[in-house]
C-alpha cells in the first residue's frame, strides 16, 4: 500500500488510471488498525486492478481538512480523478470496502 501525503496524493490518486481506495486511518484508531491486515490481503487480491493507499491522519491534517474527512477510520473511493463514493465509522467492514470496490471496476 502506497503511503500519501499532501505531496504525492495528487498523481498517485487524482491522476492514477486505476481507481483508487484510500484508507484514511490514525495511530490511536483501533478499528482502523484492526482492519489494516485485510485491507492490506486485499490490495494483494486486487493488485493490477485497484490501487490501494493509505493516509495517516495525524501526520497529514490540512489534506485531511480538505478531503472534508471527520473521522476515522474512513475510505473513500476515486476513479478516472473523481471522489465515487466514502464510507466512515460503523459502516467501514472489509464486506462494506469489497462491494464499492466491485462498484469501481464495473
């Protein structure tokens, strides 16, 4: 998984030819770290097909401000430069991430 921050979220998400799904997560988030080992199986699953970042939240404030993210944990998911969909707090569940991927590829 590629690590972003305000220099490199431009051309790896804005202008990436995959769609993207940008996992938003803090060092003090224990859902966002519980969930971190399945995100990470499923950006081997997808390889070739979805490119899968993350973004610390806590190192990265100003970026997060202007993604208009609240909260962690929070994925959202890009194609062709364009936000398609996010989803935050209870409803982030690997199943959740899975079918807006699917939804992407389409």
């Amino acid at each position: 998984m590629i690590e972003l921050n305000k220099d490199n979220f431009e051309s790896e998400v804005l202008q990436s030819d995959l769609p993207v799904v940008v996992d938003l997560w803090g060092p003090k988030c224990g859902p966002c770290l519980a969930l971190m080992p399945q995100v990470e199986e499923l950006s081997s699953q997808y390889e070739g097909k979805v490119k899968f970042c993350k973004l610390n939240v806590a190192e990265n404030r100003r970026l997060v401000i202007s993604l208009k993210v609240m909260g962690v944990p929070t994925f959202l998911f890009y194609k062709g430069g364009e936000l398609k969909d996010r989803i935050s707090g209870e409803e982030v569940t690997i199943e959740a991430i899975k079918e807006r991927m699917e939804k992407l590829l389409q």
